[in-house]
C-alpha cells in the first residue's frame, strides 16, 4: 500500500537517529514504528490488520518482531522505533508464531480464498496463507461473524463469515472517511462488524464511498459491481486515470478485461486522493460501455426533418456546408463555441483553437457559468 | 484553488461558505474532516442544514443571496476587535485603511436583519476565523451563482487579506471546481476574454504571438460570453457548435434556451449521448467517453493530470479534438492537421505562459501545479507565498445588494438549487450507471415541516411549483434541512427541470447566472398521471 514517510533526515538538532535491524545499523526519523522504519528496508514484515492510511491498531500480532531486552516478541505496527533498539524481523521462532496466527486466522473463515474481483486488499490473507503454507486445517475455529445477505444495496457485498475482525473497515471509515457508519458488536469470536442498530447500510451514515471493500484483506467485504464481471473472459488489465465527475480529481486504476471495464480500483498513490474515492468514482463507471452511447455521426434530413445516422464524410460535410452557409450570410462573428468542463484540455483547446484560428473572434466559452 | 487539497487537514478554522462539499466534493470533505478530528474548528455559513453543518462549530443559516452582508460584518468584528494581521497588511495589501473605515458602519446587528443570521453567530463566527493561525476559506458555486457573485467572492479575499491568511500552509481562499476538467477548459483558452493560459485577449503582444502560431489575426475584442449568446441567438449569432454540455437541461430558464438553440441555422453538438440538448441539433458527432480518450485534465487544486484510454470507443465515436480539428480542415482552414492528443497537448503547453514548463511526458505522474513557468520548475501547489500577481492585493470597498428577484406576496419562497452525492449534473453518466438509482431514483421538494403546513402540502405529497418563468409538478419532502421559507431541489433528473425557473439575473461581471436564489410559489396538487392523478403534461416541459 501507499508509502507516506521519506527517507529519513537529521533531526532538528542535528543527531541522526539510528538503531539496528537484522544486524545493520539504519537510519529513522521521529514518530516512525519499528514497521515503517523495516518497511523502508525492504523487510516484508506480514500484516493482516495494518493499512499504512490509518492509525496502527495493533490487532492481528502477525506483524510481531524480536526486541533485544524485551522478553516477548513486539507489535512492529504500533512500536515506536527508539535509538538504539536492536530489532530482528525474521527468526525461525517468529515465523513458527506468525505460522500459527495465520492457521488460525483461516480456520475463522468459511473461504480462505476469494475472487481478486472483491476489491483491493482482497488478496492479503490468502497470499500470507500461500507464504506460510497455513492451509491444514489443524485448527477448528468459530467462524467470527454472519453474513447480511438481506442487505440489498447493488454495491457492497457483506460476507461476514469471512471477517478476521481485523477492524480495517470500521476505522476506515471513521478515520479516514469521517463517517463512522460501520461498528463493532460483541468482542472476541462473537465479534459481529455491523452498522448502527443492526440495520442496512442504506440506512445507516454508509455514502457506499467503497473504501471498506477496499481495505477488507479478506474479501468478506466485497465490490459487487466488480464481482458482476468476475466471469468475463481474459486477464484483468489496470490503466491509471483520473475520476471523471467532479473536481478533486481522484486517480484511479481502471480495470479492464479484453475491451471491457469490469472494475474501478482507487489509486493509493494518487495525489489527489491517496486511495480515498466517493461512490461516484468507485461505482458509476459503466455509462461508458452502455448501449445507448453514440456510435455513429448523426445529421438533419432535408426531408423528414429527423436526425438520421450518416458517414463520418458526409456528417463533416455537411456540417462545414451549413457554417460555411452561416460565415457568408451572417459574417464570422456569427458563430458560437461552447467548450466543455467535462472533456480533456484537448478538446476545449481545440474548441477555442477553431474559433480563434478560424474563424479569428473571440466568441468562446466554456461551461462554468452555469 | 489558491492552496493545494493536502492543506485542507491543516488548517485552525475552517470556513466553508457556499459549499456543499460532502455531496459535491466528497473526497475533499474526508480531508476536513480529519481536521476537525485533529481539534480545528469548522464555520458553516449555508442556507441549508447540509451534512458540513451538522458536523460545524457554527452554522450561520444566512438567507440565499445576503452573503455580502454576512462577510462584511464579519470583517467589522475583526477589526473591532484587532484582530487584523497589521504586518501582513502593511507589507502585502493595498486600501487597508479605507477598508478599516468602509467597515465600521456593517455591524453584526446591521447584517442580521439582512442575512437573517443570529447577530452572534456572526460575531462569533468572526472571532474564530480571525482569531485563526491558520484560516481557511473553501466556497463553491454557492457564493458565485448570484448577480453578486464577484462580490461574494472578492468579500472573501477582504477577509483573507484582513487576516493574512493567504499564501501560507493551510490558509487560503480556494474555490472548489465543480467538473473534473472544468478548471482545464479555461486554462486551455475557452474564454471569451482570455487566450490560452489566461493570456487577454485585448493584449496586443498576445494577439501578435497567437496571429503567429495560428497564422490568423484574431480579434483584439472581447468575445461574448455564453450567456449573452444564447441572448441573441437568431439576432446576431447564428451557429454553435457545443462540445459535451446538455445546455438545455443545465442552463436556466429552459424556455428561453430551447427557443434559443432552436432558432439557429446551424446547431453543431459533440456529444457521448443523445441528451436533450443533441436531440435538436442539425449535426450530431459521437465522441469517445472517459476511459476510451487519451487526455490531460486539471483539477480543483490546478493539479494537471493524464487521463488514459482504456477501452475502445464504440463504433465509430472519436476523440473531440480530433472532431474539431477535421472539421477545420473541412471548412478549407490550415494548420489544424493534428494526429494526436499529445501533439494537440504539447501545442498548448507551448503557447500557455501557465503551462510553459510541462508538456505530456512530464505531466505522467501528475506532480505538477500550475503555474509552471519553465522547464524545470517544481510547480505551484500554493499561490501568493511571497507576492500577489499583481504586486499587493487590493482590498474592495463593497456594498451588499439585494437579488434581482426578491420575495413578493405572489413568489414568498425562496427556491436554492444544488446536486446531490450520488447523481451527477444531468445524470447522462450516473443515470447510466448500475446501482446508482438504488441511492437516489426520483427528486423531491426538500421544504421545512412548517412550510409543508402553512402551504397546505403534504410530505410526499405533490406540490406545483410557479414562478413567471416557468412552473412544473414535483414531489415534496419534508425536511429541516431546508430552512423555513426557502426549498431545495436538484437539477439531475429531467423529469422536474428546475432550470425552467431559475434565471433571475446574471453577475454584470462574470455573467454567471443566479442559479441559487429564485423567488417561487407553491402549492398542492394531485399527483401526475402515471401515479394515478389527472392526465394532463407535466406543466413547464416543452416537447423536444
Ligand atoms: S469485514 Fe474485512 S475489513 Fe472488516 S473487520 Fe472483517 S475482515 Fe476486517
Ligand atoms: S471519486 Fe468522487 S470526489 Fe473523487 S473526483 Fe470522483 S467524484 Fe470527485
Ligand atoms: S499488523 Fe501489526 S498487529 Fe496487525
């Protein structure tokens, strides 16, 4: 996931923080975990309740490491790197440990492997099964939760019967959304993520920005538009662009199978965004391959007076005859461009280009004025 | 936006005016909200109890169009009480001190009577933001959809100005941008008065450096502005062609636009879909949608960023650039033999004195604000840190005005106009959407319990809505976030076009039209056909 801390620097007195990981000795800066410090070093610490956007919680322990001087292993998440502190992130008895976590964990869970199509995070839980080969089955677990399948909403997908309770999508939507519309019920394995008073998401404080399918390392939670497509042939195939609705202008990954958009995945490093989307960019995607988008150039029959398909040639021409018509009858200042606040520069340039380079008036605006 | 969207967790106080920003700009909300997490504290000056109230220190209901009143007594309670930034002041402004005088006059008490706001709100609201460190201003098109539209906003920067919170983290006066690439459209130039880059058009050197690159003298006059055209369309303008704008639906005063269009002899529209505005055109070109253009966009924060295709277009839709230049081409003219966006993007980044340091492989990864003068600039993510453009910034003697329309025994409502979180605009795109009509599938009246009362409607009920303009049926909902006296509908569904009534004047600068104060009246009715009442047209809606 998204990255925020640089490489470390002197401190404001000029002492460069140091302490030592797996025998060598690196640099930090203040207020950085032990993770993010071992992070930066490329040591692939595993995390199941860990999204580096939201405040360490500190719940799953897979992300334990040895502390010299400490008597049991340490949350890396939630610990403070200290001077000084020797730490090491990858021992035959930390690995024994996160082994068993994660035996554990998958015998919580009715699926341990689910669609990618689910959302972003999907995949953590099933990959650092693969990693620790934690597939036996050794443990009999209590599955954590219950499924809502009577909630109807066309977006969100809650499979509680796959949740490891590790809280990513409550504290998703309370830090980093604001809204605070999912909770917890109960503790320990009857633990229950639900909405306030048990009900449906659409009746709750829910805005279906999509961000707890996002964050859901398990794929209880899941993106039901993408989960649609999940049976459409070919390899799903992701381009960076921009959100096309309003003006904060949220990257996004654009997923696609073979010539259609099956899904729209937020970009953690987009600048604008850093992972966060609203429902608009998250969901409403599939205006564009929608049966009713125009295909061909359409003009006005002399005759019938109705708009009937024509060539690209014709249509050009057609349209050329009749400005042509209007520069000679009227003069060229009687001619009128409207760009719009919708398209890419290129066409408002280009908008403005034919009537300056043309038609040389200034008769050009765009849309923002109403 | 003078300031980049990572300063809005930062700033002290927060002033949001005229911003419905957790329906319109969500993700931004996120931002300010994680402020107010952090301990700043939020004003919230908005007719309607909208979500940002409910979650603000003070809200401050002022009555649709009185903003100029609210912003002046504000500014007399900073200086009252020395809370002005004397050092910023004396350094980086002009007219300070006949700003001091201008508002010693607008007590709070004095606005109270006009904006209808408790006159210590005001004063508190005052106190906060110009007791702030950090001050932040956010507005949208809540300040400057009005005749006073530029004076809203100018009243603003008075009181940025007032407190020095310009130019520094977390502070500024930023305008949230409503359409993804709606600040890029006048970057590029479509502008009646500006050429790209913001270049005036009345500037000769410019008009040399354009006749140059476009091999064309162009006039040294200002265009008209979109506004004024529909005006004459039929008397002096003949021909338009409109690039992806469902002007008819958007537009106010409906009935005035659709004679308008239908009255030139040539109607040219780029469209993705047959909106209504293309169902009365004579030429009808089918563009590629988002996902299927490479392109560049510039949001709200003047970040400049790449779009890229992902899919093919259907059928035979091409890029709008690539419509526009072929048509060029077909009327005989040169110079407009394009072969791609990048070529059409590096044109303009070579002629835009904004963009003159990017071109489309620099702006890959979209770390760039503009300005960026040169090549090698790091961009602009906060304006004004060391100087205004123009040297100081200036400070406008201002008076409140009151609407070109305002309440009579026949119209005693105010009508406010918006969008709502899940649909977009017209609905071309979201109404296209699977799912997105689970959210929201119909518009209703939002009117305060007690009006509902007063009118003799009924929640759920219909009401008929009338204004000399126009008049049309639509659903009422009872709510308190309308205040009492003043109702709220969006203009996403074409079924309850609230545009056939707005149109009560236009700012004398900018032109933009009063979309957000309209005097109505109301009353009930039986509901429309389809829902078992009288046969009969949904009043107001012509037949396209
Ligand atoms: S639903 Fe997913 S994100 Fe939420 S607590 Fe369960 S596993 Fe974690
Ligand atoms: S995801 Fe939402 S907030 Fe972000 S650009 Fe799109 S519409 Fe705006
Ligand atoms: S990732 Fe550290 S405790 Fe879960």
């Amino acid at each position: 996931m998204m990255k925020r801390n640089g490489s470390p620097s002197a401190n404001g007195k000029g002492v460069r923080l140091t302490m030592t990981l797996d025998g060598e000795k690196v640099a930090f800066n203040r207020g950085e975990t032990i993770y993010e410090v071992a992070e930066r070093h490329r040591k692939d610490i595993p995390t199941l309740c860990y999204d580096p956007r939201l405040e360490p919680f500190g719940g799953c322990r897979l992300c334990v490491v040895e502390l010299e001087g400490a008597r049991n292993p340490v949350a890396s998440c939630t610990m403070e790197a200290q001077p000084g502190m020797r730490v090491r992130t990858r021992t035959a008895a930390l690995e024994t440990q996160r082994r068993i976590l994660m035996e554990m964990v998958a015998s919580e869970n009715r699926d341990t492997d689910v669609d990618p199509m689910h959302g972003y995070a999907s995949q953590e839980m099933a990959e650092l099964l693969d990693r620790y080969d934690a597939r036996t089955g050794r443990f009999e677990g209590a599955q954590s939760g219950a499924s809502r399948d009577d909630d109807d909403n066309p977006f969100i997908k809650r499979d509680y019967d796959n949740c490891i309770s590790c809280y990513r999508c409550v504290r998703v939507c309370a830090e980093q959304e604001g809204d605070y519309a999912i909770s917890i019920m109960n503790r320990g394995f009857h633990t229950q993520i639900t909405t306030e008073f048990g009900g449906l998401l659409k009746d709750s404080a829910c805005t279906f920005c999509g961000q707890c399918i996002q964050t859901c390392p398990t794929g209880a939670l899941g993106d039901l538009k993408a989960l649609a497509n999940k049976d459409v042939p070919g390899e799903t195939k992701k381009t960076r662009t921009i959100c096309p609705y309003c003006g904060v202008g949220c990257a996004v990954d654009v997923m696609t199978r073979e010539e259609k958009i099956v899904g729209v995945l937020p970009a953690m490093d987009g600048p604008a965004n850093e992972g966060s989307l609203c429902v608009k960019g998250q969901f409403a995607f599939d205006f564009v391959g929608h049966p009713e988008r125009l295909s061909t150039p359409f003009i006005r029959d002399e005759k019938s007076g109705q708009l009937r398909p024509a060539s690209w040639d014709e249509a050009l021409d057609f349209a050329a005859g009749k400005l042509k018509k209007v520069v000679k009858d009227h003069g060229r200042r009687a001619v009128y461009g409207i760009a719009s606040g919708r398209a890419p520069h290129e066409a408002a340039y280009m908008m403005q280009r034919f009537i300056r380079g043309g038609l040389g008036t200034n008769h050009i605006d765009n849309c923002s004025r109403a | 936006m003078s300031n980049p969207l990572a300063d809005m967790d930062k700033p002290d106080v927060i002033f949001c005016i005229g911003t419905n920003m957790t329906e319109c700009h969500p993700v931004a909300a996120t931002r300010l909200k994680r402020a107010l997490a952090r301990g700043a504290k939020m004003i919230v000056a908005d007719p309607r109890r909208i979500g940002l109230a409910e979650i603000a220190d003070v809200h401050l209901p002022l009555r649709v169009g009185s903003d100029v009143s609210l912003l002046l007594a504000m500014a007399h309670v900073i200086a009252r009480e020395g809370l002005v930034d004397e050092g910023f002041m004396a350094q980086r402004t002009a007219h300070g001190e006949d700003f001091l005088k201008h508002v010693e006059r607008y007590t709070p008490e004095w606005a109270a009577e006009i904006c209808e706001c408790d006159a210590q709100d005001i004063e508190k609201a005052a106190l906060l933001y110009g007791g702030a460190d950090r001050g932040a201003i956010y507005y949208t098109v809540g300040i400057t959809e009005h005749i006073c539209g530029v004076d809203n906003v100018q009243s603003l920067c008075n009181l940025a100005l007032l407190t020095g919170n310009l130019g520094r983290e977390g502070t500024g006066v930023n305008p949230m941008r409503g359409q993804n690439n709606i600040q890029g459209a006048g970057d590029a130039g479509a502008l009646p008065n500006n050429y790209p880059g913001f270049q005036t058009v009345t500037d000769l050197a410019h008009q040399e450096k354009f006749h140059k690159a476009y091999g064309r003298k162009v006039d040294l006059e200002v265009g008209m502005t979109k506004v004024t055209a529909l005006d004459l369309c039929g008397d002096g303008i003949h021909a338009m062609m409109i690039n992806g704008e469902n002007t008819l639906v958007t537009d106010p005063d409906r009935h005035h636009c659709e004679h308008a269009l239908k009255s030139l002899d040539c109607l040219i529209v780029i469209d993705i879909f047959m909106t209504e505005t293309a169902r009365v055109a004579d030429v009808v070109f089918p563009a590629t949608a988002w996902a299927e253009t490479d392109g560049v966009c510039t949001n709200t924060e003047r970040r400049v960023q790449r779009l890229r295709a992902a899919v093919p277009p259907p059928g035979e839709a091409k890029p709008d650039w690539w419509i526009v230049s072929r048509l060029a081409q077909r009327m005989g003219w040169k110079g407009f033999e394009f072969e791609s966006a990048k070529e059409v993007f590096n044109e303009l980044c070579s002629l835009s004195s904004t963009y003159a340091g990017l071109d489309w492989d620099r702006i890959d990864r979209g770390e760039y604000q503009w300005p960026v003068p040169e090549e090698g600039h790091p961009g602009t993510p906060r304006l004004h840190e060391e100087r205004f453009e123009n040297g100081r910034g200036i400070f406008k003697m201002l008076e409140y005005r009151d609407p070109e329309e305002t309440l009579s025994e026949d119209y005693p409502i105010w009508l406010t106009t918006g969008r709502r979180l899940p649909q977009y605009h017209t609905r071309t795109q979201t109404g296209r959407a699977a799912g997105i009509d689970y959210l929201l599938s119909e518009e209703t009246l939002e009117v305060h319990p007690d009006d509902i009362a007063r009118l003799g409607l009924e929640d759920g009920g219909w009401a008929e809505m009338s204004n000399p303009r126009g008049c049309l049926h639509v659903k009422v909902r009872a709510t308190t976030k309308s205040p009492k006296g003043t109702v709220f509908a969006s203009f996403a569904f074409e079924d309850v076009p609230v545009n056939v009534l707005t149109g009560g004047g236009y700012d004398p600068v900018t032109q933009t039209a009063a979309l957000k104060a309209c005097p109505v009246a109301l009353k009930p009715v039986g509901p429309p056909p389809a829902l078992g009442g009288a046969p009969g047209p949904q009043p107001g809606l012509g037949r396209l």
